[in-house]
C-alpha cells in the first residue's frame, strides 16, 4: 500500500553529509517526505567541501566520480551543473597505464580479468555462503596478501594508485573485502580511460542545490536519542522530538555515544577503527607546474612509510595568496596537525619543491576498516541484521564504501528496506523544551 501524508513515518537522520543527505533524497522519492536532517556543522556536505583562494577552487574532501556512479551524474544534471575530467596523474614521471604495466606478470588484460572473476567469486560466495569459515578468512585477507596469493603484480599497482592515493589505507593494512567494494570493473575502465570527473561548480555547490527542500538543521548537534518500543525521541538544540525510526548518517561510534548502544552497535564499533586522512592545501614554489597531479611511488606501495606526501595536485596561481597553490595529501599516523605540517614542508623540499605557507589543513576521519578478526567472528552478518532494529537504520562509511557513488548505491537499498518496515502508525509528533 503506497504512503499518505496522513501515515507517512518521520524519519530522523543524523547527519548532512552525503549519506544523510543522499538518504534523505531516496527517502522523499519514496514518500517519506516527513524527514529531519541533524547536523552539528554548520554546512552540509561532510567530507565534500569545496574552498576557494580567489578564483581558485580546491576540493578538500570528494574529488570525483566514476563512471558507474550513474546515480550521482543524473543528480548532478538534475541539478544543472556540468562536470569535467580531472587531468591524468604521473607517477614518477610515467603515466599512470606505463606505471600499471611495469608491475610484474602476466599481460595487463590477463590480469585484469583474473582480478575481475576473482572480485565476483569472493562476492558471490559471501552473498550465498555469508557464515562460511573459508569465505570469511578470505574476505578478511589484506589485499597485499590475496592480490600476491594470484600473482595479480600488475593488478597491485593499480591498487596502489586507486586505494592509497584517495586515503583508503595501505594494501597491507587494508582488508581485500572492503577494497573490492571500492575497485571494480567501473573504476578500472574510469581510471583506464580517465573518466573520472568532477563538477565544475564544485561539490558544495552541488550539495546546496539537490538540499533543496530538505528539513535540514545546522549548528544543530544532537545530544540524546532515546529508543523504545514505540520510536525514537532526539533531543537537539534543546528541543527533543519524537520521530518513528531514525538513520544513523554518521560514524556509528560517535552515534553511539549518544544512546544506550546496542549489543550488536557495539559489536560494530569493537570490531572496526578509523583511520585519518590529511589534506593540506598550500602555497609551494620552485616546484613543478606542467602537469596537475603528480603521485610518488615510494610513498603508496607497501613499503611507505606513514605521513608522507602521497600525490600532489596543482590548483591554480593566485598572487594575492603569495603563488602556486597545490594540495597535499598524507596518510598519517598519530601525528599531530604542527607535526604533520612540519613532515610535509620536507617532503615537498625533498620532492624539488618548497612550502611556504599552508592556506587549509583538514584532518579527517576517514574509512572506516574492519578488523579481520571481526570479519573472520560474523561482523558482516551482524551489521546486515541490525538494519532496523530498535527504529533504527544504518548508512554511512562505516556500512558501505564512503565514495559518494557507493554511497548512492548502498542508500538505494536501504531507502527500500525502510520504505518495506512495518511502522506503527505514529502519533502526533510533539516537540517539548528540553
């Protein structure tokens, strides 16, 4: 039976990133149009934030999309905004195909299709066998580990590029089941054919755009939830109101901390960890300026060490903010921002260039890993049966890949698994003085 306005459900979400928000949008399609986004900074977007240094734009969070984020381009139309492929990366001076091919082993296509009809193997089994001992110590095998395990050293170096560069971890401290989710055929043929694109007006603005309409609340941290029988009651800004399920947008251990967790939240939140991805943007001279990106290869295989400079992007010259300006990334590890600083300014000295002031710094908590015991001990069987227990949902990075595109894929599920829940037909919400 479709929705009315009379028992649509109100949906609480916490947080306006691009999960909250992609949700919220999902939710609406399907008739929930009764849903409150929360969120505690005072924009949306979470880790797509665009900044300018005069007429230069730099994205500090999301970059782009690929090819088989097909979802993501047709909002990105609707939103009439146009979109451009960012510039091909060097990686020590080659390009990135020559980089590929200088791994050892087998021809490049005998490779990718070996990795290809693995990929689909693992998946299938994990679909069809999910409690299987031998499936599960697969699943939890570092990508170094189950890449080597097939001679796949072409495939490898592709990972290098695909993985490390967009902060997703190491292959050696990465589990081949969530990196799988993140490189599939899409993304080889994206990076291949350099279909990899990025709206012009940038994220922020697209995220301004498709919100429009949503009942957002920035600056609006919520500070309790409370779950019984009967629904959800948040309580932000000092207000609490009464909701019939609510979507947990954010990182489940800062959601968490805001409820009496679950035995399974728990379980979660035990059996993964957050790692943190650094991005500088700053001013450096003396440096390159013929291409775009440059990435250094003794820093994304799996001998680098952490903190140092990944790749480097060039934005733009802006006089006013004293030259070129180029953006930085790090994979670090318990450094703190000064320090972090303090490494990078040597890298770019030891990579020819020389840093001179620092415009941005964002440190972000980034990708959410499964610890391979735990995937090993049932976690991936827990976190698809938590969906809904309690009145509560359950998107973010740490449920599926956090690119904006597997995001928008994994979301379409979940919008239909919420729109197919039994609600109790709600009261009235009311909202009282905390």
């Amino acid at each position: 039976m479709g929705l009315t306005a009379q028992s649509t459900p109100r949906i609480a979400i916490a947080g306006a990133g691009p999960s909250g928000l992609t949700m919220a949008r999902l939710l609406r399609d399907r008739g929930f149009g009764n849903t409150v986004l929360f969120e505690a900074s005072h924009r949306i977007g979470g880790k797509s934030e665009t900044v300018f240094v005069g007429d230069t734009l730099s994205e500090l969070g999301t970059c782009y999309t690929q090819r088989g984020d097909r979802q993501v381009r047709q909002w990105m139309r609707e939103c009439g905004l146009s979109w451009g492929s960012i510039d091909r990366a060097k990686i020590d001076g080659r390009s990135f195909v020559d980089y590929v091919k200088d791994g050892a082993g087998g021809p490049l296509w005998m490779q990718t299709l070996k990795f290809l009809r693995a990929r689909a193997a693992l998946l299938s089994a994990l679909d069809a066998t999910p409690s299987d001992p031998a499936v599960l110590a697969e699943a939890s095998m570092s990508v170094a580990d189950w890449l080597r395990m097939r001679n796949l050293h072409k495939i490898e170096r592709f990972f290098y590029r695909a993985l490390v560069t967009t902060g997703y971890g190491y292959i050696h401290d990465t589990n081949v089941l969530q990196a799988i989710r993140w490189i599939d055929r899409d993304l080889i043929i994206s990076g291949v054919l350099n279909d990899l694109v990025m709206p012009h007006e940038g994220w922020t603005v697209f995220w301004g755009r498709f919100s429009q309409g949503m009942d957002i609340r920035l600056e609006t941290p919520i500070t309790a939830i409370e779950r019984d029988g009967t629904g959800v009651s948040v309580t932000a800004g000092g207000v609490t109101e009464d909701f019939d399920a609510i979507v947990c947008a954010m990182p489940l251990d800062s959601f968490a901390a805001l409820t009496q967790p679950t035995e399974a939240e728990q379980a979660v939140n035990d059996g993964t960890w957050w790692g943190r991805f650094v991005i500088t943007l700053a001013i450096c001279e003396d440096w390159y300026t013929k291409e775009q990106i440059r990435t250094f290869g003794d820093a994304i295989d799996d001998t680098a060490r952490k903190s140092m400079l990944i790749s480097a992007r060039r934005e733009g010259y802006d006089e006013e903010a004293g030259g070129h300006i180029y953006l930085l990334g790090q994979l670090p590890g318990d450094e703190s921002l000064d320090e972090l600083k303090e490494i990078m300014a040597e890298e770019v000295r030891r990579r020819g260039g020389r840093m001179t002031r620092v415009l941005h710094q964002k440190d972000w908590k980034y990708f959410c890993r499964y610890k391979p015991e735990a995937i090993r001990s049932g976690l991936l069987a827990t976190m698809q049966s938590m969906q809904g227990e309690r009145h509560t949902f359950y998107s973010g990075s740490t449920f599926c890949h956090e690119a904006v595109g597997k995001i928008a894929i994994f979301n379409t599920g979940l919008a239909d698994q919420i729109s197919a829940h039994a609600f109790a037909v709600p009261a009235s919400p009311l909202a009282t003085a905390a």
